[in-house]
C-alpha cells in the first residue's frame, strides 16, 4: 500500500479505452488504458492515480508535472513530439467517419472533395480535431466544430447539428452500438498509433515503461486486456 | 332645463382600502353641472376634493354611485372611459408634463395619437393655444426648461387642445411660487370667459369670487353647503363653512 | 534576458502567427460580440414587456375589479414570474444546453441559438431593472396620459417606459458588459466564440499561456473600453434633464 | 399515453437507475456545494480586507500628510483597483483556465483549483457590496473609536466593519446564490460538479433531455430555497436593530 | 503655577480644504487649561467650537501651531496620538455608541483591548460607574433599546472608564428631547464637583454658570473673550458676546 504514486491525466468519455463506471460502489474510470496502465504500474511496483481532464489539458499537464503520463488513445504526432516524448505504441487507433445513414457522405474523399462543405463534428484538441483542422477547415472545405467530448459531437450528428463525426474507431462503435440509425463508413480517415506521453526530461520513467510494455505484451496481458474490449470477432468485422 | 345638465352625479362613494381601515373619502355626493358653469370646489384638507374630482373622469374608480356625463353613465362596466376622457380635460397640481418630449409634443401628442387630427391640424391648433397663453416661442423647448407658471400654462393647452368639453382643475396654483400663480390663473378666466364648463378645485378665493357661477363647500366626504360666491363667503350658513372662511380670510 | 524575451517571441510566433492562428481569435471575438450584441437586444426587449406585466399587476391586481381582464393580467403575471424563478434559479451554462442539445436539437445555426438562449437569460435581469425604472416614474404621468384618453397599454408605451428606460440605460449598458463575459461559456457547445478560438490555439500548440492571457487582454481591454462609454453616457444624462 | 409514460419511465431508469447513474449527480452536487461555499468564504475575507483599503483610501487619502503611511496606503490603493479592473474585466471561465492550465499548471487537486479561483473573483464583487456597507456606517461610529485610542485598523476591525458586514449580510448571502450558478463552468477544466455530473450521464446515455432537466431542476430548487433563506433572514435583520 | 497647566494650547490654525476656498475654522487660537478646571466654550454656530475640542485629541488634524498634553507636544510627527486619546475621554453630540454592542460591552472594549485591565477588572469598573449613572439594570441592553439620555450617559460612562485626565464635551446635550437634559447635566455636574478636568462646548447657560470656572467665547475662529461666568454672563465687554448673549437669553 505505501507504494509510490503515478498520476495518469486521461479524459474519460472516451469508451471503451475510458470512461466513467460504478465499481463496486465506487466511481471508477475504466477502460483499455486505465487497464494497461494499471499493469504498467502493478509491473513497475507503483500504486495508478487517474486523473480526468480536458484531453486538451493533458499534454501540457504532462509539461508541467501535475501528470507523470498521459494515456488517453492518444496518437503519436510530430507536433506531439516537439512537446513530449512517447512510449512505444501500445495499440493501433483508426480514425473513422460517422455518418447517419443515408448520408451523401459515403468514402472519406467525399470530405475533401472540391467544393466540399460540410460540417465535421469532433473531439476537441484529438487527432480528429487536429487533421480536420488542417485537411479540411484550413483549406476551405468545410467546418469543424469541436466538442468538450466525443459523445456531444455524437450527440450532435444525431440531431443533425453536424453531417459527420471523425472520432477513433474503437469509441465510435460504441457510440454507434448505442444510437441507431448510425453507421461508421468503411474508408477509415487514417491510421495510427497509440502511445503513453511523458515527459521530456523523465526518460527514465520513459525506459521503465517501455520496458513494461514489452514485457506485459510477450505475457499475454495486453492483448488479453484489449481482447476484453473489443473482442476478435468484431474486430475483425 | 334638464338639457343642460352636463354630467349628473348621483350617490358617489369612495373607499381606499376595505374592511374596517378604509378611508370613506366620499361618502354619498349627489351634483349637477349644467353646461358652461363654473363650479368652484373649496374645503379643507382631507376633504376629499380632489378624490370628488377625479372619479369624474374615473382617475379614480368609484365604489359606489352613479356619474352620468352628457347622458351616458360612464361608471357602467361597458363604457369606454378612454373615449369619454377625451372630451373631458384635467390640470393637475403637478403639471404633469412629459419630461421626455418638447412643448409643441406634448401638446399634439394626444390628438395626433387618437386620429382626432392630422399632424399638420394638430400642429396648427397648438400654435394658435400657444399664442392664446403666450409661449410660441416655447415651441420646440422641454418642460425642464420652463417655469412652474409656465409649465401649468402648458399643461392647460395639452388638454384643451383635445377640444373638450369641460375641464377639470385640481389646484392649478398651488405648487406654483406666488408671483407665477396670476399668469396661470388670467388664462383660466380667459377660458371661463369663453365659456367652458369649469370644475375648479382651488384656494384661490378671488379667482372663485370673480368667476365662479357656484361655490360647493365639502367636508369629510360630504357636500356641506353650496350657493353662489356672494352666498357662500358673505353668508355661508353652516358652522363648518364659516370656520374654513374664517381661517382663511 | 534575451534568451527569455526569444523564448517568449518564438512562443507568440508559434500561438498566433504560424498557420495564422490569430484568425481563431478574430472570427472568436466577432462572434463574441455578435451574439452579445443580438442577445442583449433580445434581453431588452423581452425585458421589458416582463418588467411593464410585473408592474402592472404589482399595482393594480389589488384594486381591480373581477372580469376578463384580470384574470388576463393575472395570468400572465403568474408566467413571467415563473419565468423570472426558472431562468434566475438555473445556470445560464445548462440553459444554453438545453437550448442546444433539446429544443433546438435539430437547428444548425449554433451561434443564433446562443444568442436566444443568452437573450432569454439577459431578459430575466434585465426585467428587474426595467421594472426598477417604471416604479421610479412618478404616477402623475400615467395619469395624465390616461386623462388625455389614452389607454393602460398606449400610456405605458408612449409615456412611461420612454422614461423608465432612459433612467436605467445606464444599467442596460451595462448588461451588455456582463453578458460580454458570460457569454465566453458558449464553446460549452461547440460554438466558436473568444473562449473557444483561445481553446483552439491551446489544443494546437500546447501552450496554455499565451492564448489565455491574449484571450483575457482582449476581453479586458473590450470591458474597460466598454466601462468608459457607459460612464460618458451616465454623466451626459445627468446632464441633461430630457 | 401510458406509452409515453412508459418511455418516460424507461428513459427515467436509463439515465439514474442504470449503472447508479443518479450517483454522478449527487457528487457532483456535493462538489458543486463544496467549492460555493468556500469560494464563498474567500471571497468575503478577501474582498472585506479590498474593502477596508480601497474605503480607507478613499476616505484619507486626500487629507493624509505626505509620508510612508501616505505611500503605503496609496499603493496598496493601487493593487486593489488593479486587481478589481482585471478581474471583473475578464470571464469567471476564462480565470479558471488560467489558474488550472498555467497558476496552479503542476497541482492535481482541482477542486481546490476551483476553490481559489471562484473565491478570488467572488472578492473582486464582494469587495463592492463591503464597500458600500463600509461608507453606510456613521463617520461618528470610527471618531468614537479613534477617541477611545484604537488606531485606525483597530476601529475599523472592532467597529466598523462588523456593522457594514451585518448591513450586507443578505447581499452577502446572495452572493452565495450567484456563485452556485456561476460555478457550472468548473466543468470547462474536468472538475467534476453538478454540471458535470449531467454530461458524464448524457455522454454515457445520449439522452440529453433527462440530464440535463434533472440538474437544471437540482440548480433549481437550490436556488429558491437558499433564496428563501436569504429572504428570511433579511426580514430577521430588518426587526432587529443591533 | 505652571506645573498645573495640563493643556497649552498655541496659535491654533485649522483650514478645511486648500486654497482660496479654504474654510479658516480657527485663526491662531491660544489657551491654557489647568488641572480640574471646568472650561466652557460658547459661540455661534460655525464659529469653530467643536474644531477646537476636536484639535485637542486631533480628531481634526490641525494646520498649524501647537498643542502640549501634560508636557508633550501632541502636534508633533513623533507623538503617537493613539497613547495621549487615551488619557482623555471624548463625549458626542450624537452619543456614538457601538450598536452592535452591548452597554458592558460598549464601556469595557477599549480598556480590555487596550490591556488596561483585566476583562473582570473591566466589568467591575463598568458596574461601578453604571451605579453612579443609575444604569446599572442596563448592563446587557443594547443601545437601540435606550432612551436618549441614557444613552449619553453610558457614552459618558464609556470614556470615563479609560480613567482619563480630561473630558471633552461637544454640545452633549442638544440631541436630547428636553426631558431628558437634566440627567445628563446632572452627570456631568457630579463628575465636575469629583474634580475631574472638563472641556465643554454647551449651549446650557444654567450648567455654564453653576459649574464653570471660566467661559470662553468664540467667534469665526477666534477666542474673542473670557472669564469667569460672572463676567462674562454679566458684564461682557465685547460687542459680539453681548449680541450672542442677549439673543440667546
Ligand atoms: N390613494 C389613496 N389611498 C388611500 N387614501 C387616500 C388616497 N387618496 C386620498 N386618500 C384619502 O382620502 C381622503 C380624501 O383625500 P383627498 O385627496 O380627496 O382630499 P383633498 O380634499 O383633495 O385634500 P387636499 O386639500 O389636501 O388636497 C383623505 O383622507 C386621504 O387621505
Ligand atoms: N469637515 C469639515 N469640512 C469642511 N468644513 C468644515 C468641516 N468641519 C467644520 N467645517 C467648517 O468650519 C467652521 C467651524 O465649524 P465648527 O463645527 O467648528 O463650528 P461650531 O462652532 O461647532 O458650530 P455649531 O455650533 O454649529 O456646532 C464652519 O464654517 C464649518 O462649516
Ligand atoms: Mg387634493
Ligand atoms: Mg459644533
């Protein structure tokens, strides 16, 4: 019990990687990564602390120290990297459409198509944001509106408030398992990969948790968590 | 002649409040005003003068009692009150101009409004009021600017210049400081002269001497004695007339 | 020093100039203002039809007969003083979600449903200091408008309220002032006001610092601006007596 | 319409009953009523002491000789102005940005994040009512105690203002309703308050109508209750003269 | 003797205000008070009479010349004016009693927090000294439940509980109802008849002539006369005093 603490900033409303869950009586942040860090941390004989916050507050709270990590299906992305440094990748992330059916958009390109104009709901500060920003809302090719969380962009493509959401895969198959008349697009917007973020100057916190990484991925226990997620079957779907 | 009773008042109660706190400011007045008469209202204070005059164009709603002007009972819940109030004009203490609009709007505001005349009309007509009372030039001034004596003048056009057929007047002078109070009240005997139909309420015992056809005395909401002014102020029967005089003689 | 001040000039590079980011701080405070603006007007508005119902039933309900019009001003008395507790009695945060996410679920203009929903809030203020302004209008006025013939409704319209309102255009001023601030909760809901264009240079970037405090300087500098006109307009009325 | 009622119930267990959902609220509820009330705290003291300065200031500091006393009191005259234009120039939510992002940038306990920054510009509001309870108080109330050899702090502690606080007591107390609302913003930095409670529900069901109407009527009846209490308390203060 | 002098008082000057539209309240003022002296000072109204008691304990900073308490100069930088305050107690027109306080309280802050006494020191003295005013059953009332001339009483019980060497009065009396002025007076008089040092700035001639030793007269800031009540009620010599004075008798 008196072993040390390691803080991890996520933003949980973000399933099935975190989101908020009664367990045993107890308000709880659950989830692939709060899983796998709870092995890191086990495996590294350190006690996990969650902290939930802006996603968008994550990587400066990581700068600052108020996080030793943050974990919260994050992609790895140059700009990411002039501000902190990544573990190993840990998962791989698809960023996918969201549609209602029926919608003229039907493959990713019709998004970038010439005179394109639609309004793209997402996640504020996520990679979603940031490639809608750049692809399409910094080009001239539509809008992106950004939410607090996926689940209000979600929310937003349900009342027609935006014509899609550009969100990971992972929690848009929840998010469409949970509205209907929803459908995520086969052409996926990109791939990526996931990683833990530390800081700069903690490169021996960096070296401890890829050296779990590997470690729980050779035992099984990472897939095994991220097979408890989302299982084969509908992975492979 | 019972034509030219003008407005006929018959049993007038005035209560403020209810049950037993309530002020009985009129308690049972019966009057008739006759076309072109100049009626004085004296009294002392609490008399309920000013609530008598006031339930004649309902300023005031009566409790009880009945006011017929010009043939039609205007306490009854189907008359119009807005449209009998135009034909009846009312001067108040306070002047009670619109600070926010000049002299000539003040004036024109209520004939143009109620289609009574066109602007032009309307215009016209208070230029010539204006002139009647000596402030042309104040036209285009705001209220702020004026005089109280001033200020009552224009007041006076404001509700003749709506045409009507009497008017009613609660103390006219008395916020007024005592040099301005001659000015306001040659403008009132020019009117009489004219032959309005009057209702005055006033302390002014010369103006009531001079113009009034009747001097009606009232105390504790009752009409205690009325008569011409020669009857009244050199003859007045009641004891309770004779001290008012007396004081304020 | 010099390595300080570079640190903060390559910082201002990175927040505002590069890929033009200072554009999300423009089209933020244009529709800052704008919404404002509009619901500041609507707050105005709808505040003052509140306010003239409120005082009109505090002064005459009692002395009133029975009849169709009392119950009419009675009813609709009894509204706007459920509308005064419900919008006084809620965060003007959950208003505009609720505007938002479920009555106008399906609209797209985000930045009209922000100015009804912080126009609907402002009313419900704004009413009290109007309502404030007709009480303060002496009752020789209506009156006299009543005995020049005009009805409750035209004396309000055409006498009181043109004087109630110039006595509290101070106050209303100044709630354009404070809906200025409150109104930098609307990237609550995706809107792209002030707030919003620093929060999206923040997400970029990864420095906090410099877009908060720009956000912060320029809605310091709108209120202090603001301020000062509303002081010049107190004093020029106290001024002038029409 | 039992169909509808059975949607009702349906939408009714989906939203509280499932998963405990409803204890989101109540957390959220009891952090909301934590940080109002010890905002509320610091904002009293601290806007109280911006009171006693910027009052004492303005006061004295015409009539005062020159010397330190004179230059000390006039600049911390200067702080407080300044502290006051800064922060009722700039949004509560913006201000908690930067407490959260770059003040307290390496703290974890954001609760008290929150704390700090309601309660710091609760003061800049506060400070105005003291004030103005300061200046009621009789002139005669502080020459008695400066006769009796209390220096000025001492009257002004002893004397002075423990009448202006009773006089704006219920002022005070209203401040407290003001910032139970204003606080549903600490959700913009993940603190996780009554507001937060709803969206956390909404993001888990998407069903915003339940949530936010449930916490649209806790605000509620929050409200009209401490309302209640402050109406109440105003009419104890006002038959009681000491 | 000079040893007996307690407060010298040297080319007093107090301007309100600076510049030409400076008010001169006192125009070089000099005056000595000894030990157990009973000064009364009159004058018309403006003529500086409560600037000058109020210079004493510089409740009102003066603008120049001197003022020595007991040998020191109480006018300079060095002094602090907080320690000379509380050797001499201050009595108001308008009683200046802490409403939010209690009688015992109002009586025992200062010499409590001045650490003069204990808090039962304190509250025995209290007692005593509501004994010699007759208020004792009024220990724990508040001063709103107080009638006029109580509560000058307890505002005079409260300074005299700091043990001072001097009392200033200014007009204690003249926000009394008349019913009520003779039992502060008569206050006053025991307290003068112990041998207590008194300042005081009264309209009451009858308490001037009974218990003064000397009647001083000012007038636009100056002292113009004095002596002895019997000179001065009597015979005075200045044209100003005798036109005060028969005004006021
Ligand atoms: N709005 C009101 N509410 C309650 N009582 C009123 C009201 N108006 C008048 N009264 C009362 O009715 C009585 C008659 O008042 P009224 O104003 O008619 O007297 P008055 O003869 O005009 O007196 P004055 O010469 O002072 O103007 C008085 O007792 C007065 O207090
Ligand atoms: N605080 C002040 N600011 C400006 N002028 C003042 C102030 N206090 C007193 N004065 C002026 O100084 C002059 C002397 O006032 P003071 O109160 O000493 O007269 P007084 O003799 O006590 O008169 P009274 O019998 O009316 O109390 C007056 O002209 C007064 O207006
Ligand atoms: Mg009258
Ligand atoms: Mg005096």
């Amino acid at each position: 019990a008196d072993k040390p603490e390691l803080h991890m900033g996520t933003n949980a409303n973000f399933p099935p990687y975190e989101y908020h869950e009664y367990v045993d009586d107890a308000d709880t942040i659950v989830g692939i990564d709060a899983e796998v860090a709870a092995a890191i941390c086990d495996y590294l004989g350190y006690t996990l602390v969650i902290d939930d916050m802006e996603f968008g507050a994550i990587i400066t709270a990581v700068q600052t120290g108020k996080i030793d990590f943050g974990m919260a299906g994050m992609t790895v992305t140059d700009e990411r990297k002039e501000s902190v440094n990544f573990s190993d990748t840990y998962a791989t992330g698809i960023q996918v459409i969201i549609v209602k059916e029926g919608s003229a958009i039907t493959t990713a390109d019709d998004l970038f198509a010439e005179g394109a104009n639609h309004i793209i709901g997402v996640q504020e500060s996520t990679t979603g944001d940031l490639y809608c920003t750049w692809d399409i809302e910094d080009e001239g090719l539509g809008t992106v509106d950004r939410y607090k969380n996926g689940a209000d962009a979600v929310q937003a493509l349900v009342t027609d408030k935006v014509d899609c959401v550009v969100i990971d895969n992972e929690p848009a198959k929840a998010f469409v398992a949970a509205n209907e008349g929803l459908i995520i697009l086969d052409t996926e917007y990109v791939t990526e990969d996931y990683a833990i973020a530390i800081a700069k100057e903690n490169t021996e916190l960096l070296e401890k948790v890829n050296e779990a990484l590997k470690a729980l991925t050779e035992d099984g226990t990472i897939p095994a968590i991220i097979e408890k997620y989302i299982p084969a079957e509908e992975a492979a779907e | 002649m019972t034509t030219n009773v003008l407005i006929k008042v018959t049993g007038l109660e005035k209560h403020f409040g209810k049950g037993e706190n309530a002020v009985r400011a009129l308690r049972g007045v019966d009057a008739e005003i006759t076309q072109g008469e100049k009626l004085v209202v004296i009294g002392p204070s609490g008399s309920g003068k000013s609530t008598f005059l006031r339930c004649l164009n309902r300023l005031e709603e009566p409790t009880g009692g009945q006011i017929i002007f010009d043939g039609v009972d205007i306490t009854s819940p189907s008359c119009d009150i807005n449209h009998v109030r135009r034909r009846m004009g009312m001067v108040f203490q306070q002047f009670n101009l619109f600070p926010h609009k000049t002299v000539l709007q003040n004036i024109t505001l209520a004939p143009v409004k109620h289609k009574l005349m066109t602007r032009e009309q309307a215009n016209a007509r208070a230029m010539e009021l204006l002139n009647r009372v000596g402030l042309v030039e104040k036209a285009a001034a705001y209220p702020s600017q004026l005089s109280g004596g001033q200020k009552q003048r224009i007041a006076i056009v404001r509700a003749l210049a709506m045409n009507p057929e009497v008017m009613l007047f609660d103390e006219p002078t008395s916020a007024l400081d005592p040099e301005m109070v001659g000015e306001v009240l040659q403008v009132m005997k020019d009117l009489a002269r004219e032959g309005m139909t009057m209702v005055v309420v006033t302390h002014e015992m010369g103006f009531a001497r001079e113009v009034s056809d009747r001097v009606m005395f009232m105390d504790e909401g009752r009409i205690v004695e009325q008569g011409t002014p020669g009857d009244i102020f050199v003859n007045p029967q009641n004891k309770r007339t004779q001290d008012f005089l007396s004081k304020l003689l | 020093m010099s390595e300080w001040f570079d640190g903060i000039k390559a910082q201002f590079i990175l927040n505002f100039v590069e890929k033009s980011r200072w554009r999300y701080l423009l089209t933020g405070l244009f529709n800052t203002l704008k919404i404002t603006f509009f619901a500041v007007l609507i707050g105005i508005a709808l505040g003052t039809v509140i306010a003239i119902v409120r005082s009109t039933a505090d002064r005459n309900l009692n002395a009133m007969r029975h009849g169709p019009g009392r119950t009419i001003l009675s009813f609709f008395d009894k509204i706007c003083r459920l509308y005064l507790t419900v919008v006084r009695g809620t965060p003007v945060v959950i208003q505009l979600m609720i505007f938002y996410y479920v009555i106008f679920a399906s609209s797209r203009n985000s930045v009209l449903i922000a100015i009804i929903s912080f126009g609907l809030n402002s009313a419900a203020y704004v009413a009290e200091v109007v309502r404030g302004g007709i009480m303060s209008v002496d009752i020789g006025q209506t009156e006299a408008g009543r005995s020049l013939g005009f009805n409750y409704v035209q004396t309000m319209w055409l006498i009181v309220v043109p004087q109630a309102l110039k006595n509290v255009l101070p106050a209303l001023a100044n709630e354009f002032i404070v809906l200025l601030k409150e109104t930098s909760v609307a990237g609550y809901v995706a809107i792209k006001d002030l707030t919003k264009g620093g929060d999206i240079i923040r997400g970029a970037t990864y420095s906090p610092f410099m877009p908060l405090i720009a956000v912060a300087l320029i809605y310091l500098v709108l209120v202090v601006f603001f301020s000062w006109l509303v002081g010049k307009l107190e004093r020029r009325l106290r001024n002038s007596d029409h």
